[in-house]
C-alpha cells in the first residue's frame, strides 16, 4: 500500500499502452488456439446477427399475419419461430462458453507473464521498496482478470455491433424509404431518413453520454486503488495479529481502518454523484428510444404507404440499427472500468520495465551507483563501497573487505548507521550508493533478514 506514485497518469491511456497490454497474448506460443477460439466465436456472432435478421423479416409477416386474420399462415410462423429460437439459444450457450473459455486463457497466460517479471530479479522488492506501485497484488489478481475479460467482451460486442449495423442499416434504408416534407409550396423527399433518423440519435446521445459521465473514468481508477489499500490495511492487521496483541495496539489498528475507509467512503460519495447524472441521462435515452422509432415511421404509415407489419419491420430494424450505434452509450460504464484498470496496468508495465528494477549476473552489472560484478573468484570482495539513501544523502563509508569461505564477521554499528542496508547491497538489493561488489559466479550466499519468512507449502517443497 503506498502513495500514488510521482509522474503517473491516473486517468490518461494513450492508444499505444493499450495495444502494449492486448498485443503480446495474440502473438505469443499460444495464439493459434486463440486465434481459433476468436474465429468460431466471430462465426457464430455472425449466424446469430443472421438469425435476427430473419427475425425481422418474419415479424413483418408475423403482424401482417394478425392484421389481416390470416389463420392458415399463422402456425407456420408460429413454427418458424420457434426454429429460429431454438437454434439462437444453442448458438448463443456455447458462443458464451467459448468467449468465457478464452477470456480465462488468457488471464492464465497474463498472470504467468506479470509474475514472472514481477518476481524475476526479485522486482517485486525494489517496487515495494521504492514505493513505485501500489498493490501490485491487486493489480495481478483482479485487474488482470477485469482486463482480459472486458477487452475481449468489449471488442466482440463492437464486432457483433458493427456486423448488425451493416445489415439492418440496408433493411431500413430499403423498407422505409423516403420521407416527403413540404417547405414551403415544394416538396422535398428524405430518402432512409428512419436511417439518418437513428444515427442523429445516437450521436447526440453519444455526446451528452460522454459529457456527463466523462469525470467516472479517475474516479474509477482511485476506487479501484482504495479498496485495494483498504484490504491490503486488513491482511497487514491478520498477519500481524499476534504482535498488534501483544502491544495492544488495537485502538490504532481500527483506527487506521477506519481512516483508510474513510477514503473508500469520499470516493464512493463521488462515484455516486456522477453515477446519478450519467443514470439519468442512459434512463431517459432508452425511455425515449421505445417510442421514437414510431413516432418517426407514423407518418408513411398513416399515409397508407406500408402495411402494420411493415411499420413493426422497420420499428424493429430501427431499435436494431439505434442499439448498434449506441454501443458507447450503453457500454460506457464498462468502458470506464476498462480503461481505469488498463491504466493500473500499464503503469504497472512502465514500472517493471524500468532499466533500475532489472538484474543480470552478466560481469558490469550496474545497479544504480553500486556495481555488482561476478567474479570467477572464490571470495566476496568490496571496493570504495559507500552506501546512500534513496535521497542521495551518504548513510555510510565502507572500507575494503574480503570475505572467504569459512570466515567470520562482525558487522557493527549504532541503529541506523546502515547495518542492515550494507547486507541488502551484498545482496544486490540496494542500488544507491557508489562503489563496487564482486560476487563469485554461481556462489550461493544465504542471508537471513531481521523478519523471518517460510514460504507456504511443505518443507520438501520449500
């Protein structure tokens, strides 16, 4: 749990981080399974939007059906769409199954990936230690899930989207064609105006939507990070739980509960003002959206130039094409959550690519100021070591020293003179400072921190 780290963007992704994040999955050792996973999910997102193609001409012939008390043809569309029904739901389950199959594969791939290089050259410390992320635990665990489950919802949705606008833009444009208006003692004719009718709509919908619900998009990057600071507070609180008992330190624990949740409670306050702005602006969109495309389609209607089913035809063709192009609007919630958490990640990425993080056991490692070099020699040997806090301020000289196998030494000093920080430099975990290390090559150097620690598991394991 730490400050947001200096220089780090909360609400800004630019395109090139995002296709960072999405890229290596699809050209990885594992991308022939997911590019064959995407096809059959596309193949069936295709049949389904022909299915409800179908749908709309039978609806035409459906309510013509009714109008005109067509008993004999009624059964057989009665059967019909019972067909088609029955073959969308099968489509539909397993085009779920598989998009939920490939979104788990590659949140799998992507959790192997960060943890590989968040523990690799033990990064995971030097993050920690300058305070360069906060809960990198969170952002692996549960953003790494949001991430590979919402890009891939979002984008087939988008594809979905796109292959329904297409069809049903030319059902429309050929069944309601053209609207006559008089101005003035001439006549003008709108050819698919329901068409420009439905994109008016959407874009204008599309521009309030984003005005007003635009502020969610930080507010959900910090939302994600108090709670995570939160309940990372509470597992600090379980962990220690025997020490805080012995010192009687509960009084501060709730209250540094109570304080991390009080952070938790302002942003949520936040969230709520915004969410009641951009609710009503999604609510009134929809109420109005059930009743626009008749009132717009009436007028032919009226005049006797299509018949009740055609008028429910192209109402239908409508609400499709509208919904098509109002995918910002409806999914904007969740395009908000999306690039609050692809934000955490590609902040995470920055981190753990950064060149000081990185460790090598190649000779003229570099490690800030302090080289560690390994040797083809049987001692661990330092030169003009000077050891710095993070700030650039000298903690301590060291003098020169050899240390040969079955040797004893004694480190001393007053508290804070930098004991414990020269073992850290020993180890290659503290880069500030001047000087040079040499380490034998392969040499295994056992060091024992002030805190003791067991990996979880058995003891043959560990």
């Amino acid at each position: 749990m730490t400050n947001t780290p200096s220089g780090l963007a909360t609400g800004q992704l630019d395109h090139v981080s995002a296709w960072s994040l999405i890229k290596p999955y699809w050209v990885s050792e594992e991308r022939g399974a997911a590019w064959g996973l995407l096809m059959a999910i596309v193949i069936m997102d295709l049949l389904m939007v022909g299915i409800n193609a179908r749908l709309n001409t039978w609806s035409r012939d459906f309510y013509d059906a009714l109008e005109s008390r067509n008993v004999r043809e009624f059964p057989q569309l009665v059967l019909i769409f019972a067909v088609l029904a029955f073959a969308f739901i099968i489509i539909s389950v397993y085009n779920r199954y598989l998009r939920q199959m490939l979104g788990f594969q590659w949140r799998q791939w992507l959790t192997r990936r960060y943890l590989n290089r968040w523990l690799d050259g033990g990064t995971f410390y030097r993050v920690e230690r300058d305070r360069l992320a906060d809960n990198p635990d969170q952002r692996i665990a549960a953003d790494l899930n949001l991430f590979a489950t919402t890009t891939l919802s979002l984008t087939l949705d988008l594809l979905s989207t796109v292959e329904t606008l297409v069809w049903f833009s030319i059902v429309l444009w050929s069944t309601a064609g053209a609207l006559t208006v008089m101005v003035g003692s001439s006549s003008v004719q709108i050819p698919g105006y329901m068409l420009w009718a439905a994109i008016a709509y959407a874009i204008v919908g599309a521009l309030v939507t984003n005005r007003i619900g635009h502020p969610l998009v930080s507010i959900n990057y910090q939302r994600q990070r108090v709670e995570a600071d939160f309940r990372f507070g509470l597992i600090r609180l379980r962990e220690n739980a025997e020490e805080i008992a012995f010192y009687v330190g509960m009084q501060t624990e709730e209250s540094n509960a109570n304080d991390l949740f009080a952070r938790i409670r302002e942003n949520w306050w936040r969230f709520m003002k915004y969410t009641r702005r951009y609710s009503f602006v999604l609510n009134f969109y929809a109420q109005v959206a059930d009743i626009f495309p008749l009132v717009v389609a009436s007028p032919r209607y009226f005049a006797g130039a299509v018949s009740f089913g055609t008028l429910m035809q192209i109402t239908d063709a409508f609400s499709s094409v509208s919904e098509s192009l109002s995918w910002f609007i409806n999914n904007y919630d969740t395009l908000v959550e999306w690039r609050a958490t692809a934000n955490r990640l590609s902040e995470f990425e920055r981190v753990m690519q950064q060149s000081h993080l990185k460790e090598s056991v190649s000779p003229a490692t570099e490690h800030g100021g302090i080289n560690l070099h390994y040797v083809d020699e049987n001692q661990l040997v330092t030169h003009n070591l000077s050891l710095a806090l993070p700030d650039g301020k000298t903690l301590a000289n060291v003098r020169d020293i050899a240390v040969k196998p079955g040797s004893r030494w004694l480190v001393r000093g007053m508290s804070g003179s930098g004991k414990s920080t020269f073992l850290r430099a020993l180890a290659g975990l503290w880069p500030f400072g001047n000087g040079l290390i040499d380490a034998p090559v392969g040499a295994r150097m056992m060091f024992i921190p002030q805190q003791s620690y067991l990996p979880a598991g058995t003891f043959r394991r560990c």
